[in-house]
C-alpha cells in the first residue's frame, strides 16, 4: 500500500475490482472493442516509429559510395575526417537533448495536441532542409538533423505523455508494447531500406544519389500522417482538467470511452484526474509558492527550479546518482554506436562488401525487434536488478570477445572469415542481450525511484543524461573504431561489467516497493507518506473516496497514488514513460 500502512487494502482491492468491472476486458482485445483507443495507438506507434527510424537509417546511409562522394572529407574513410563523420551521426542527438528540455515547456503552454503538432513541423522541417544537401551539402545535413532532432526528442517524450493520458487505463499496458516495439520497428525497417536503396544506380562507384537520399525523405510521409491525424485528435482530458476547462474533459472522456457523460466510469476517471491536478498543484504551492501561478514563465522556470532542488539533500542526491548513472551505462554499453555505425563496424570485422555489411546491420535490427517482444512479460516477474545484470555481463563478454578476435585477425580477415563472422555473431548476440535488458529496464529504473512530487523532474535528469550520452557515444566512436580498433571494444565491455557492478551494488531492487519502501532504501522516510496525506485530503475533498467507498467498502482515500502503484507494473512503467515531458510543467504525477 502507499500510505496507510494497513489500513485498508480490502478497500483497494474492491476499488480496484470495481474499475476492471466498468472497464471491461483488458489488453489487446481492448484496442479492437474501442476504435478510437486503437487509433490513438496507432498513433503513438507512428510516434515511435519516427524515434526508431531516424536511430538508425543514417547507419547505412553513411557507407554509402554516393553519399561518400557528395559530403566530401565529412564521410570518408580517412582517419584524419571521423570526427566530422561523428558531427553527421552525434548532431542529431544534440538536438534531441534541446528538445527533451522545452518538450515540458510545449506540452503544458500550447497544449500535448498542439505540442505533437508543433514537434511534428520541427521534424518534417529538419527532414527538408536535409534534402536540400543534394545541392547545398554537408551544412544542410548537419543543419537539418539537428532541427530533426529537436522534433524526434519534443516527440520522444509528448507522444507517450499524450497517449497516457487519452487511453483508458484497460489498454496502457497494451501501450506499452506497441510503443516500444515501434521504435524497434522503425529502427529494423530503417537498416532494410538503407540495404535496399543502396541497389538505385549500382552499389558502386556508379551509385545514384538517390540512393542515400530517398530513406531521409522517405521519414516524411509518416510524419505528415502523424501532423494529419493530430488535428482530429481530442485534447488530453488531464490538461484539460488542469488548465480549468472541466466540461470539455468531461466530454473528452466521455467520447473516448463511448459512453453518456454522467455514467459511473467517466465520473470516476474524471475525479481521479482532477485529483491528481489538484495534488500537482498544491505540491507547487508549497515547494514553489511564488511559481504556483500557470503563466509560460513560470512553466519555464519550474523546471530548472524543481531539478535543482534535487542536489539539495543526500537522500534525493543518491536517487539522481541512480537516475543519471544508470543512463550513463546504458549508452556506455555501446548499444547506440551499434545502431549508428553498424555497416561501418561490420566493413572492420572483415565484411568488405558494402551491401554485406548492410544485410548484416539488417539482423541487427531484426534481432533487436524480436528480442524486445518478450520483455514485457517477464520484467515484471523476474525483477530488474538480475535482468539488468545478467544482461550488461552478456553485452560486455560479447565486447570482450570480439575485441580479442579484432586484435588477433584485424590485418588479415580474407584468410579469417570464419573469425570475422564470429565476431559479427557477437554484436548480433550483443543486441539481444540489450533488446531484453537495458532498452526497457533501464528507463523503469529511472521512473521508479522518484517520490510523486519529484517524478517528472527525476525522470527529465535521467533523460538528459541519456540524451546527452548518447551525442557523445555517436560522437566519439568513428574515432574510436579509427583509432584504437579493438581498443574501441574493450572500452565498452569494461564499462559494461562497470555498470553491471553499479546495478547489483548500488541499485535497489524496485519490484512491488511502495513509495515508502523505496523512502526507506534511499533515507527519505516521510517524503512518500506526506505525499499521502495531501493525495487523502483531496480525495475527501471532492468526494472520490465516497464514490469508491460505497464500491469497495470501507477504507480511506489516497486513490490517486494507489492508482499508480497497486495495478499492473507495465501500466505504471507507461505512465511514467509518458511522463517525462513534464519537465517544465508545475505538474507533479515512461524505449
């Protein structure tokens, strides 16, 4: 229970049955019984789609003879130009840090409907300004995938947080799966298109420039589906509520749910909203009394305001270490290196041919995507401290072999096939570790340890730090590969075990703690149970706990953040997925 001790869990439970009572069967059939549901899901696929494509269409692009040919000493093979080649891939990542930190900002000011629209124009504008590179260059690729970037980060964080906060609970875990293998589906289509437009001309020195021009433009036509269909699309019942237009949520839900807007159901997800907003606001009130007021200035202030309050006191300070350390090995395992420059790894571990390394970056993909369909069906069991665990031992003993294969057979691979397809074998091997282990644990992590009124924030820190890694990963690594070889391997396993060391040691195990529990683990007791309180006197408040009384029977309040933490952990690892654009908002609620 959060709060409360023992007080009432025959209440929740009732509560709980009463909900799954009006809501019908859960999970996918869900997504079929309600139109309107599955096309919000399918569009937060389209969200991810555009997130997993643009993660690894450059991969291939890059090896490209064409596209080597017209960016000049920004892509060549020459030791002396890999720190430009970096610019290419790591620029992207750059803007998407800068989008993950006004995302927050968008969503709360203009709206998550228009904030998706205006993510969506940034990124269907950096798409263009590449294209324009046929005549104008590198600068337009450099330019265009830094404004591309800033609408994959806006959209990497706005589109889950949306959905979250549209879908009826009875599909978020449903959710959940297809947004995550989205992103892994646009990353395996993205190395396939890379393997087939690399056919247009030849895949020589008489390649077309189509070639490498026609995956970038191709990023357009889901970005203009997604532009279109969010015109139609309702606004967020919860920003709605929050922002004081009550009726209008009520009919939002109302429609989205099919039902008239006095029935029972759309009472209750109305006051359980307006509770949470009511929570939100009141945390602001006290933290930040002279931010409670909703102006954009103050939206924009509260971020940096609330994140830096979490460096004040060493019990919060061990929860940022956890957040932000975690990220950092996360993208120290060298999984983003992989997906940015795999054709290029591949043409080091002896596969010559362009178009073989290509179909090889193709398994990747392939491997990646199917390694991530089971994950959600056993985090929840098993735990995440031994599955992050046991998957960092498996990515750093695959870095360790084929960092000893590359040193024994790097200057003679004709006569070692066999050793450079072991060595590919690896990374293919690598990948799967990672598709089941650090892709989603790493962010339920991350999610987890956060008290409810630091949440948004804690989850932005840890998205910064995996943003920025990430520009540095894709920076530093054709440098790497360049310039220590197998050196680059060695690094990474190392790092690897590193992190595999700091989850078993440092890490708590977040499977089924309460929010007091984890107060507990990190020396915060009270933080959780004051959050209680104030969630119990709302709930009194407006009547919610007199609504779910009468279903469930006796018990207390404190529905809103029992809500979070009772049900299914794949519904809550979704909502705080969604969360992460609340960086710049006064609200205080999850690849």
């Amino acid at each position: 229970m959060v709060g409360g001790g023992n007080a009432a869990p025959g209440f929740y439970d009732a509560a709980l049955q009463r909900r799954q009572t009006l809501m019908g069967k859960s999970g996918p059939a869900a997504l079929v019984k309600n139109g309107k549901v599955f096309m919000i899901a399918m569009f937060a696929c389209i969200g991810g789609l555009l997130y997993g494509y643009n993660q690894g269409v450059f991969s291939g692009v890059l090896t490209m003879p064409s596209f080597q040919r017209h960016m000049g000493n920004y892509d060549s093979n020459n030791p002396a130009d890999q720190t430009r080649k970096g610019w290419l891939t790591s620029i992207l990542e750059l803007g998407a840090w800068f989008g993950t930190l006004v995302s927050g900002f968008l969503a709360e000011t203009a709206s998550r409907k228009y904030g998706i629209l205006i993510a969506t124009s940034v990124f269907i504008l950096g798409v263009v300004i590449q294209t324009t590179a046929i005549s104008a260059g590198h600068n337009s690729i450099l330019g265009g995938r830094f404004i591309t970037g800033m609408g994959v980060g806006s959209l990497s964080m706005i589109v889950p947080m949306y959905n979250a906060e549209v879908a009826p609970p009875e599909v978020r875990g449903s959710l959940i799966a297809l947004q995550q293998l989205a992103i892994c589906f646009g990353i395996m289509i993205s190395f396939w298109i890379d393997y087939g437009t690399n056919y247009i001309g030849g895949s020589g020195n008489s390649q077309h420039e189509a070639a490498w021009l026609l995956p970038i433009c191709l990023q357009l036509f889901p970005a203009v589906v997604l532009f279109g269909g969010m015109i139609f699309m309702p606004f967020s019942p919860r920003w709605l509520v929050h922002h004081n237009r009550e009726e209008e949520a009520r009919k939002v839900l109302a429609s989205l749910r099919d039902l008239p807007p006095d029935h029972e159901l759309v009472e209750l997800e109305f006051l359980e909203i307006k509770a949470q907003s009511m929570f939100e606001k009141r945390t602001v009130a006290e933290h930040f009394p002279h931010l409670r007021e909703l102006t954009a200035w103050n939206i924009f202030k509260l971020q940096f305001v609330a994140i830096g309050s979490l460096f004040r006191t060493r019990a919060m300070f061990k929860r940022v270490i956890v957040a932000t350390v975690t990220m950092f090995f996360q993208q120290w395992t060298g999984i983003n290196a992989i997906l940015y420059y795999a054709p290029t790894i591949f043409k080091s571990l002896g596969l010559s041919s362009n178009t073989t390394s290509l179909l090889a970056t193709g398994v990747v993909g392939v491997v990646m995507f199917i390694a991530t369909i089971p994950s959600v069906l056993y985090i929840d069991k098993i735990g995440r401290k031994p599955i992050l665990t046991i998957g960092a031992i498996g990515m750093a003993t695959c870095h360790i072999i084929i960092a000893a294969i590359v040193a024994a057979d790097r200057n003679s691979w004709p006569s070692h096939k066999a050793a450079g397809w072991g060595a590919v074998v690896m990374v293919w091997l690598f990948v799967v570790h990672f598709g089941y282990s650090w892709g989603p644990c790493a962010w339920i992590i991350v999610a987890e340890i956060w008290p409810l009124s630091n949440r948004p924030y804690g989850i932005a820190l840890g998205a910064s730090s995996n943003w920025m890694n990430n520009f540095i990963v894709g920076q530093v690594t054709p440098d790497m590969i360049s310039g220590i070889s197998y050196g680059t391997y060695l690094i990474f396993g190392i790092l690897t075990f590193m992190g595999a060391a700091f989850v078993w040691f440092f890490v708590p195990e977040t499977k089924r703690l309460t929010l007091e529990e984890m107060d507990v683990i990190f020396g915060s007791e009270g933080t959780a149970q004051a959050d209680f309180e104030r969630m119990e006197e709302i709930n009194k408040e407006i009547g919610l706990d007199t609504i779910l009384r009468g279903a469930g029977g006796g018990g207390a309040g404190g529905v809103g953040m029992e809500k979070e933490h009772s049900g299914s952990e794949k519904d809550h690892h979704f909502e705080t997925g969604a969360e992460q654009e609340q960086v710049t908002s006064p609200e205080v609620r999850k690849q």
